[in-house]
DNA sequence: AGCACGCCGACT
DNA sequence: GTCGGCGTGCTC
C-alpha cells in the first residue's frame, strides 16, 4: 500500500532565541531551495509578527504542520548544533521547567550575538552605509515603528555576529643585516632573547622576558631588524607533560567508566585531582574526548595541572571558563571540530558540543552547589550533575561522579553504579561535648584545645555560624526548638515574632520552652565576632584571628582563628571546634540535614589532629554518621526519611519566586496558577521569599509525588505567569532552600 | 464619545 | 518577548 501523500509541504519547529517562558517552538514552512540545509539544530532566521527573530531548528515535520504558514527565510552558515546537543537541550528544559533560549545559547558559541542587523541598503535621511552592523537596540531608536518596514523591505537583516576572534602581535626577526647595538643594551637584550626563542615570539611574552619596554622593541624595529605583525591568536592550549603515570585506583575507576554508565566514586576532595586526570587519560588512551567540570574557577589550577602531567605530549587540554573572553569561543571551535582533547571547565561547557562521539564527563566535588546557575541569572538553571546525567544518556559516553559525600539525589538515583570507595587513612580524633545544661557558648574542653595552642605552635580554628544562617530558637533545658504546629519545621527567628519558612504561619515569641516548661529558651547559632570577643577574653590575649567572608585578620598567624564554615575549612588546622552543631542539625530548610552531614564531614576533613565539636544532640545520628566517616548509614536514613516525606529524589519540587506588588501577585496566583494545576501536584504559598530573594518577593512550591510532574507543573505555571504584567518569575527545580 | 488602564491571548 | 484587542471605569 502507498502512503497517502502528505497535505501539507514540509516545515520545520523552530525554537526562538526569545528568553520568555511564553514561546513555544513555533511550525516554519522549509522552502524547496533550503530543503537539504535546514536539519535539527540550523541557525536559521524566521519571522514572527512581522519581526525577524533567530531560532534553532529543533525538528524535522517532514509532512508539515497547518499551523505552519510563514517561510524559513535563511539559514546562517558556519554554525549548527548536533541534533544530540538539540535533545540533550530539549531534555534539560523539561527537568529543568526553563524556556529553550538561554539552554540553546548555552550549546551555541559564547559571545554569538543575536541581536543586530546588517545594513542592506538605505533611505533618505538613513544614517548607516551599507554593510554596517547595527545593534537592535540601535535600530529601534533610530527608526521606533520603521524598523519593521525596514525588515520587510530588506533593507536591514538579522545577522548573528561571532565574536572577532582576538589577536596577539609577534615579533619577528629578519635578514636585515646586523644592526651595531653596542650602545644599546635594551634592544641588544630583546634581540638575544628573541633568539632564544627561535626568532619569532609573541610581543608582550618576550617585553616580559627581556624586561624592556615597547619603545626599545620600536627602535629596534626602527633598524629593520625586527619586524612586528598582528595574527589571529590560537586557542590557549596545553599541552600534556607526560611526566607520571595515573594513580593506580582511579586509572581502575576511569576504565570502568570508559565502558558507559553512570558512576560514582566516593574518593575523597583531595584525590579529585587524580581522578580526573585519570580519566582524562583514559579517554585520551581511547581517542576519546574528556569534559571534567569543576564547580570553581580556583579548583581548575590544581586539576589541570594534574591532567598535563598524566597526559601524552601529543595531547592538548583547555581551561574554560566565563571569565576568559574572546579566548573562550576559539576553544568552543576547538571542542566542537575535536581537536581538543580534555576540556575543564565550569557549568558554563556543561553543554558545549564536543566533536568525537561518546566523550567522558566527570562531574568534580558532585554535591557543590555551585554547579547551577541561579535561577534568573544568565546560565542553564539545573545542577551539572543533572546535565550530565542527561548527557550520558544522550550521547552515550561514561560520567564519573566524584564526591566523599554525594547528594543524595545521585546516591538515591537508580542506575548510577557505585565504584567501591577507597579507605579515608587520615581521620582525627573526634570529641562530642554534651552542652545540655550549659549556657556558655565554649565548653571547658575547646577552651583549654585553644589554650594549650597559645604555646605550642599548634593552631586552631573555631567555626561559627555562617552568615545570614536562619537561627532558630532552641531550649538550653532540654535542648528541644520551637517548630511549626503543621509543618514541624524549626521556626525561624525574626525581628518580631516567629515564622514558619514554609507555610508562613506566624508565631508570636515565647519565654518557655512548651516541652520541658522551662524559661532557658534562647535564639542557637554564634556570630563569629561574638565568638572571638568571648574567645579573647577567656584566653586573656588579643591574638586571635578572624577568617569570615571579606574580614580577614591574622588569618594565617594568630594561634586561634574563628570564622565562617567556608574559609575556615578549606585551610588545615592541628584542632577544629564547632561550638554550635545544633544550628546545623536543626536549621529548618529541607536539604539542611545533608549540608549538615557535608559541613560535619568537611570538618573533620580539615583536621590533623582533633575535632571538638559541641551539641545539645550527642547522639544525633547524622552527627555520628558524619564523625564515623560513615556516609551510607546517613545516606540510607535520610533516603527513607526523604521517600516517606515524598521530597527529591523520590519526589518533584519546584520552587517559583515571583517578584511584583503583593496584590498583583496574589491576583495571578489565584487566577492563573491555580487552574493550571493538575491533579497530584500540590501548590504551597504564596509565602514571603528568603530575604536574599530581595523586597517585595514572594515564593510558590508546587510538589508531587513524581519529579516528572512537578517539571511538567512547574513550565505550564511558568507560561502562564509570563504574560503577567509587572511580575518578574524565576523556576527552580529540586530548590536548595525551601 | 473618548481615553487610560490592565488583562489576555496570539504570534507558527 | 511584543503587540493589539477588548472590557472597564472614568472624564468631558
């Protein structure tokens, strides 16, 4: 039987580069002359309501769409994306409820600009010659209702720019004859340095070198001896040393991830260096790309460095990062053509296209939560760790996880294969102080680690509450907190009473404790300055130090330092002390109780000798589970908590930030959001946002029982809330706060 | 009738 | 995102 022959021609859907919730990917006609180059993934330019727009092929409708009625009007040459890179962004923007165009841009070279016009022609009055670019905004100030005549005539047309790439200058020796430079030591040290450098040198390398200046260069030029030219820089690649051979135990962990799969390696932070450059290795062994992505920029220093030495000379490997500017879309060209062996990079290459099949990821220190961008801001809103999930599964090439402490939401996730963990040989000592009964914020024990400090040369480092931690209020009877009625969460301390941070129910304060009756009750949680004032006065000298966030004093001298979880435990000391675990075992966000493992862990990691740490929960079991080094039996706990409760990875949340007027808000949410709820997915809120979110923000949390729904949820509510006037709206999925 | 404003859907 | 249509409520 022959198949019927189709109604309609063929067209293609096309995903604008519009950052909106609002546009889905529209049905473009495919002319007869653009059949064979329009394919999934062509930069192609549309028209929408009369305007031209960029937009990204991402299906083929070979038998055509009656929505479809306008015609691809061009296809950009030199630029196209791999149709798994089209999937791959179409998979992330479901898990992650976010619009197409900064997923696609993310996949596109850096720096593409999308917004400008190449001038065709002119008109009376006009101000730009022909061939000139002009930028968008430009054009619709010049000419405000014009400028769509303007397109329709032809006169301007959309013309995505690729960044120019950069040059660098060189200098050049020539045959000229040999000038006499006996009186001119300066240029006499360039000459010989240029030498050195087999005669050809950039210009700014060898200035350095020779330590002169630009005008001893000029004169020397002057003679005609050297001369200096502008060429087009190369990207900034290394090249291997060759100089170790990978660590035995990870170059075992990276071949089993050059067979495929999800794997998961729970190596501690100091051996992630060797990890990676393992499985660099291994991919290069096979001829195979690598992407190793590292939460950030600091960490990459260390993980390339342990990549050269591992690598073959013949092997090349970048750092990538958004910090690099022009140099960055010269690597983009270079991953995507395969000539880039091993990429390390930041969130921002999480995407980028690679040109051999089947390349390697490695996902460095998993659980950072700096592997996702914040919702609102430029970048793809969904954790690395969720991408390269993705993208293994896309693309079928292996991804190594590396964390001593993974999430909980990789721990949990069916089909990630776990390599077993080798032995953690350095663990201190731990002491847990029960401060049940004790109203002071040191126990005799630490204070006597830091004195015995004082003397000896030792150094120890008290770690405070991070700042702008939500306090809570907790019992120095019994040691119970204040938690909501509904949601037995810890109520959060403010100015004026208590609050629940998820429900909102207000509390008003109270002097005793409703479990024990009690009139202990206090706000937990240390100031860093509270503590090192109460620390210099117990120890009777000023010499301590402070180590929180921008203030750093006698950092690196003073026997004692107090300061911030983050500074203070990425350096080494001989004693650590948390004076205030219970803050952390009982702050209210959910997730607390994984940072609180991860912080418990990092703790005793960050320790030589002795760990003190003080609590009103000695028995707590994450607390015990983190000192023992003993992440399964947490993990196995938590995971159940977590799947009775319903909450990732068992279940959906995603979190909504809206910012406008109360009233504007609450009108969209009852008019807008509530109808577009299917059942299953429960809608919390609106409650104020955390206060980081800004004034005037409030928050949704739509939940279900299946994280597929919940996304579902989460882009419907999205696309509908768009088209509010005088609110902004932000989709987190799986939040960190809640 | 004439206009500002906000809501709402279309845009392929 | 951007636009235009339309109902509402106000003023002349």
């Amino acid at each position: 039987m022959r198949p019927e022959p189709s109604p309609h021609p063929p067209a293609a859907r096309v995903a604008l580069l519009v950052n909106t919730h609002a546009l889905p990917p529209l049905s473009y006609l495919v002319p007869p002359e653009l059949r064979r180059r329009v394919t999934t993934g062509s930069l192609v330019v549309v028209r929408l309501s009369g305007r031209s727009e960029l937009g990204v092929v991402v299906g083929l409708l070979p038998d055509g769409d009656d929505r479809a009625r306008e015609e691809i009007l061009r296809v950009v040459e030199r630029l196209r994306l791999p149709s798994t890179t089209v999937s791959l962004c179409l998979r992330v923007c479901e898990e992650a409820a976010a619009p197409l165009a900064p997923v696609l841009r993310a996949a596109l070279p850096p720096g593409l600009g999308i917004a400008g016009y190449r001038v065709r022609g002119s008109l009376p009055g006009w101000p730009w010659r022909p061939g000139e670019l002009v930028s968008r905004s430009a054009a619709r100030r010049a000419l405000g209702a014009g400028l769509r005549e303007a397109e329709a005539a032809g006169i301007l047309e959309l013309a995505p720019s690729l960044p120019e790439p950069g040059t660098v200058e060189l200098a050049v020796i020539t045959s000229a004859r040999e000038p006499d430079l006996s009186r001119a030591p300066r240029q006499r040290a360039l000459l010989e340095a240029l030498r050195r450098r087999g005669g050809r040198c950039r210009v700014d390398e060898l200035l350095r070198e020779a330590s002169a200046s630009r005008s001893s260069l000029r004169a020397l030029a002057a003679r005609g001896k050297v001369r200096t030219l502008r060429v087009a820089e190369p990207p900034p690649l290394l090249e291997g040393l060759q100089s170790e051979l990978p660590e035995r135990t990870a170059a075992d962990a990276a071949r089993r991830v050059l067979e495929g799969g999800l794997w998961l390696w729970r190596a501690p932070t100091r051996a992630h260096p060797a990890a990676a450059a393992a499985l660099a290795a291994a991919a290069v062994s096979a001829g195979r790309q690598a992407l190793i992505l590292i939460p950030e920029v600091e960490m990459m220093g260390p993980v390339v460095e342990q990549i050269r030495r591992v690598l073959p000379k013949s092997a090349s490997v970048a750092t990538y990062h958004a910090g690099m500017g022009r140099a960055r879309s010269a690597l983009y060209g270079a991953a995507a053509a395969g000539r880039l062996d091993v990429l390390v990079g930041t969130r921002s290459a999480a995407l980028l296209p690679l040109g051999r099949p089947r390349p390697l990821l490695c996902v460095v220190d998993e659980p950072n939560e700096a592997h996702r961008a914040e919702p609102g801001y430029e970048g793809v809103p969904l954790h690395v760790r969720e991408i390269s999930l993705l993208r293994a599964a896309a693309e079928g090439g292996g991804a190594l996880f590396l964390s001593r402490c993974p999430s909980l939401a990789l721990y949990g996730r069916p089909g990630v294969c776990e390599i077993p963990p080798p032995p953690e040989r350095r663990w201190p000592a731990v002491r847990i102080v029960d401060m049940r009964g004790s109203g002071a914020p040191l126990s005799r024990t630490a204070l006597e680690a830091c004195r015995r400090a004082l003397g000896t040369g030792r150094r120890v480092g008290v770690v405070g509450n991070r700042l702008g931690y939500a306090t809570s209020m907790v019992c120095n009877g019994c040691g119970a907190a204040l938690r909501c009625p509904r949601c037995h969460l810890a109520l959060a301390v403010l100015a004026d009473g208590l609050s629940c941070p998820r429900c909102g129910r207000r509390e008003p304060a109270r002097e005793r404790c409703p479990d024990c009756g009690s009139g202990r009750l206090g706000p937990a949680g240390l100031a860093v300055e509270r503590l090192r004032r109460e620390l210099s006065r117990s120890l009777g000298t000023d010499n301590t130090g402070l180590l929180a966030g921008g203030r750093i004093l006698r950092a690196d001298e003073a026997p004692v330092v107090v300061g911030t979880p983050h500074p203070m435990l990425s350096r080494r000391w001989d004693c650590v002390v948390l004076p205030d675990a219970d803050h952390l075992l009982l702050a209210s966000p959910a997730g607390a109780r994984e940072r609180a493992f991860r912080l418990l862990h990092r703790a005793a990691e960050a320790t030589e000798r002795l760990l003190i740490i003080q609590t009103r929960h000695p028995e707590d079991p994450v607390l015990r589970a983190a000192v023992d080094d003993d992440y399964p039996s947490f993990a196995r706990v938590e995971l159940g908590r977590l799947r009775a409760l319903g909450y990732p990875p068992f279940g959906g949340l995603v979190a909504i930030t809206l910012r406008g007027p109360e009233e504007v808000v609450r009108r969209a949410v009852e008019s807008r959001v509530r109808s577009a709820l299917q059942s299953g997915v429960e809608l919390w809120g609106p409650v104020p946002a955390p206060s980081a979110d800004g004034p005037s923000a409030w928050r949704l949390l739509l939940r279900s029982r299946e994280r597929a729904a919940a996304a579902r949820a989460g882009r419907l509510v999205a696309r509908r809330l768009a088209r509010a006037e005088r609110i902004s709206v932000r989709v987190e999925v799986d939040p960190e706060e809640v």
